[in-house]
C-alpha cells in the first residue's frame, strides 16, 4: 500500500529551500511574538542590531528578564546572536519573518478571494431584486 504524501506544512524542521515553513517553527515563532516585550523587541531589532543593554533600557524589567525574552526569540529562530570582541549583539532574522509573512499572506488571500466572491453574489442579488423603472408617458 502506498504511504501518502505529507502536507506541505508537515515538516517540522526549519524551512529549507523551497521556504515552507513547518507547524513547529510556525507554533514557536508565534508564541514568541505572543508577549508584548518580544514584540517590541523585534520591532527595535527592525532598526537595526543591539545589545542587551540596548534592548533592555525601554523596559522596567531586569537584564535577565530581558535576556530570557530573547533567548525565546532566538529559540523561535527570529534573532541570532554573534560575538564581537565583549560586545554580543542580537540581529533579527528577516528571512524567519519573511516566511511568517507569506503563510499568512497564503490564507490571507484566500479569505480576500472569498470575500470577493460573496461580494459578487451580493451584487448580483442586488441586481435580480430591483424593479424595472415605469418610463414615463408623454
């Protein structure tokens, strides 16, 4: 008998050339970005690298708290880190958001492509329940 194919979406490993991303990464990349303090941290990381120190001085919360936060972020595969001489910035993985971006983008347009379909069966009814107007008589 033979084995089914797996979905698409079922490898659970890190996307690899065709940039499918599967429902592991998927699930750990979006429970990291669910807390507010991951997000603003990526955001800040959109502008460019930062050190610890950098990323923690607009938050109310100790280093460690911090270094926790990305250390989820890194497990998520959204930021890495490097070692420059004494200094370890964090950098943001825009490929990793990328490919969330076109999973989303996928469903996305599917429901657009729905929607646009109902609006087309709206405005069909619309057109099949206006009554004819009476032309008036000279």
């Amino acid at each position: 008998m033979p084995v089914p194919a797996p979905h698409p979406d079922a490898a659970d490993a890190a996307p690899g050339a065709s940039g499918r991303v599967g429902p592991v990464a998927l699930d750990k990349a979006f429970a990291a970005l669910s807390d507010p303090v991951r997000r603003a941290i990526v955001a800040r990381l959109s502008r460019g690298s930062a050190t610890l120190g950098e990323l923690a001085e607009p938050f109310s919360i100790t280093l460690q708290a911090v270094s926790k936060h990305i250390s989820v972020l890194e497990d998520s595969g959204l930021v890495w880190r490097t070692r420059e001489a004494q200094r370890r910035p964090v950098h943001l993985d825009a490929a990793a958001l990328a490919r969330l971006t076109s999973w989303i983008d996928r469903y996305r347009l599917d429901a657009e492509a729905a929607y646009r379909r109902l609006d087309a069966v709206i405005a069909a009814s619309r057109i099949d329940t206006t009554e004819p107007t009476k032309e008036k008589e000279s």
